[in-house]
C-alpha cells in the first residue's frame, strides 16, 4: 500500500524588480533595431568595468591573462549595425568563463513581449548523445515523445547543443550543471542567439525508427515556455510519500524557493518528519533532483531533522543569516534512520550548501549524477545593472557564500556514492531509474 501526503503551498511567481526596459521603438519584426558600434563599445565596456571592479570572484577560475585576452578578442568583433542578438552573443563567452553560476546577462524584457509568440515549442532531454523530445510547450503533440532531434532550421542539432554549452555560465565551469541548464532552457537561449525565426523546420528519428522526417513545428508562446522553465518560482507542492511495506518515506522537494512562504515550507516539513516519527519510519529517500537552491532559511531547517548533533551551516556569519554560522539546534525529532539523497546537475546555489554538508558529515548516501555545485556560490549581495544603449541586463553577485566544511574542492561537484545513468530505452519505457536504485538499496 502507498499512502500520499500531499500540501499545496500558495502559489508566488517571483518577477524581476524594476521598470520594464525599453531596447527598442521599433515593433516590425522585419526590421530589426540595429546599434551603432560606438554604443555597442560603450555597453561592452560598461559590462567589463562593472565586473571587474564589483564581481566577487571574477578571475578565480579562468586566469587573468586568459580572461582578459578573450575579452580584448570579443571587444574587436563588434562592428557597427549590429542587431540585439548578435551582440548578446558577444558576451556570453565571458559571462561563461568567468565561472559563476549566478553571473548571467539577459536579454530586455520587451524583447520577449515584441515576440511573445515565436519560441521553439519542445521540451527536451539530453540521453546518451541524443536530444530526445521530451514534451511539447504547446497543447498539441507536434512530435511523438523520444523522438530524436538532427536539425533546427537546417542547422545540426548537435552542434547547436554544443555551442550553448560553450557559453552558459556555471559554478567552476560545472558541465553538469550547463547541461541542465541547456535542456532545460532551449526555446530562451535559442532565441537569445537567432532571434525570432518565422518557423521552426526540423528534422528528427521518430522513436524506434531509423528514417529521418522533416516537419514544420507551430511556435510556443513566452508564457507557456517560463511557466516550464520557472516552475520552481511558483512555489511547487511538496509531497511525501509512505511505503510502508518497505517501511520508507520519499520526501520530494524541488526547491528551496519560498522566500515569502518559509513558515509554510517549515510547517510542511514538520509535519512530514512527525509522521515519519509516529510511524517509526526507518528509511528516506529526500528526492532534491531538479532542486536549483532558493532560501537558507528554508534548507536549515531541513537540515536540522538529518543532523547527528548540532551543526553550522554557514562557515561565517553572512547578514540575515548570520545565525546560521552557530550550531543549528537539533529538531526535536530527528530522522536517525536510513537517508538516501536523490541528486542530479541541478543541484546548484542553497542546495549545494546544503548536500555539501550532506556530504561532509557522511549524513546518508547519494544517488544520481555529479551535481551543478560545490559548498560555495556567488550568491551575496546580488545586482543588477543595465546596459545603458541595448538595455541588456547584466546579473552578478558581489560576495560569496561558504557552507561550513573544510578541504572539500570548490572546483569539482559533489559526486554520488552510487552512480546512475539514465538511458534511451529507460526514458521510452518511462523507467525513473534513480527511484528504482534507492528502492533496490533500501531492499538489499
């Protein structure tokens, strides 16, 4: 028998603050804006200056003289008349060597609304070298599900894969974390690189098939894209599922972000670990995959309940949460059993603090891939400026955050103690291989 506990959080969509900037006066989509090459020399110099002297960590993972010189080489490729794109590509090779998952430029708002109507519309997954639809940002099923994906608007799939990853920012260069990221933000990053095409021609594999065929895809709305890709802004529902035949509970939490819902997360999270009490429960699987970071004052509290006696969270007192550099008292009914920790390269920002400690104490047994982060992110004191002519958006912090660990590698990703990969016919079949390993573990 499987019992469900389930508690519906209210839902916040976290938006940007500040106006809405204007890039453009002009709407027809056929004649783009184009800037001059002074402005665009003034905004790339705007964008070096402010980095270098405000940015945490900015040579810590690519040297200066290696940092600096791809610099001076991007600041020679502009010329003049260049359109928003084309420029914003300019700068993503930086952003992306500099190493920090939490240093990113964007693109203006209104560049989205201009075009809110015009996004790649699949989901997909990246399994064993292929890029596998997933899902479909529209209502209709445009392509069968594990289909394989060759071309977007005649340009190969693979290398399109492979020059996004070039140029996505992550902590320490993570590639676990940038291939996350990439399948997970396709339509955006695709957009901020070409544009708006007038329709999406692909070539794919049908599932099970060996011929290729060709089909013009109906584009996805912007809405429906970020509703997908920020899910976890919105507060998702936390659940807890009871097996009691294998006298074990599976706590799923894809986010730490209820920065203005903490009491309903600790309230749920109390709940959850008194009944796992009252039913004397002696293994939990914490599922965190997926789970990209939020608020420390939502993980603390989780990591109370798995602590085997009172530990710091922070290795120094950091503003708001500077108590958290103290001793974390013990919950008043700690979980002491069995804890296996599902992880994937989503793991990124609070989360990698939090399995960071995890892993540090030996506090259960991790499951999955490599994650996106270590014990340490740029996450302190976070700013945004805009670029004055093409109003991008330039994010980045100024201080760093440390968990409390000694003589981990800030440079390598937590790794699990037992790996798992998941494979094409595992994603046709509909298999959740990482629940399936925890299951047998528990069994064994």
């Amino acid at each position: 028998m499987t019992i469900v506990i389930r508690v519906i959080l209210l839902c916040t969509l976290l938006q940007f603050t500040g106006k809405t900037e204007v890039w453009s006066q002009k709407t027809d989509k056929s004649d783009p804006v184009r800037f001059s090459k002074l402005d665009l020399q003034e905004d790339f110099q705007q964008m070096r200056y402010t980095l270098e002297q405000n940015h945490g960590t900015f040579y810590e993972y690519t040297p200066k003289q290696e940092l600096d010189s791809l610099m001076d080489i991007q600041y020679t490729l502009i010329r003049d008349s260049m359109v928003l794109p084309e420029f914003f590509v300019l700068l993503t090779p930086i952003i992306a060597k500099i190493g920090c998952g939490h240093t990113t430029v964007w693109m203006p708002m209104s560049y989205w609304s201009e075009n809110e109507d015009n996004l790649f519309p699949l989901q997909i997954r990246l399994i064993e070298d292929m890029v596998v639809v997933a899902d479909s940002y529209t209502e209709d099923e445009q392509v069968p599900r594990g289909s394989v994906l060759l071309e977007i608007n005649g340009r190969p799939v693979s290398d399109l894969i492979q020059k996004m990853k070039e140029n996505y920012p992550a902590d320490a260069l993570n590639p676990h974390f940038i291939r996350k990221a990439v399948e997970r933000r396709l339509p955006m990053i695709y957009a901020r690189r070409f544009g708006f095409p007038e329709q999406y021609r692909i070539v794919y594999t049908p599932p099970g098939g060996k011929t290729s065929k060709t089909r013009i895809l109906q584009p996805a709305h912007n809405e429906a894209v970020r509703a997908v890709v920020f899910k976890n802004f919105k507060n998702p529902e936390l659940c807890m599922t009871l097996l009691p035949e294998k006298n074990t509970a599976v706590m799923r939490i894809e986010t730490f972000i209820y920065y203005d819902r903490v009491p309903y997360f600790t309230n749920v999270i109390d709940s959850c670990f008194s009944v796992i009490h009252t039913n004397k429960i002696d293994n939990l699987i914490l599922d965190l995959r997926g789970n990209d970071g939020g608020d420390p004052f939502c993980a603390v509290p989780l990591f109370s309940y798995l602590e085997p006696k009172p530990l710091p969270y922070f290795a120094h007192p950091y503003g708001k949460y500077s108590v958290f550099a103290d001793p974390i008292p013990r919950a008043e009914k700690p979980f002491e059993g069995n804890l296996l920790v599902l992880l994937d390269g989503r793991c990124f920002s609070t989360n990698g603090h939090f399995c960071a400690l995890l892993k540090y104490h030996n506090i259960g047994r991790f499951i999955g891939t490599p994650s996106g982060a270590t014990y340490t992110c740029n996450a302190g004191k976070n700013t945004r400026i805009t670029l004055n002519n093409t109003r991008i958006m330039l994010y980045f912090g100024r201080s760093t955050f440390n968990a409390a660990v000694k003589g981990m590698d800030k440079t390598k990703p937590l790794m699990p103690d037992i790996p798992v990969q998941e494979t094409y016919n595992d994603f046709l079949n509909g298999r959740d291989v990482y629940m399936e390993t925890a299951l047998k573990s528990i069994t064994e």
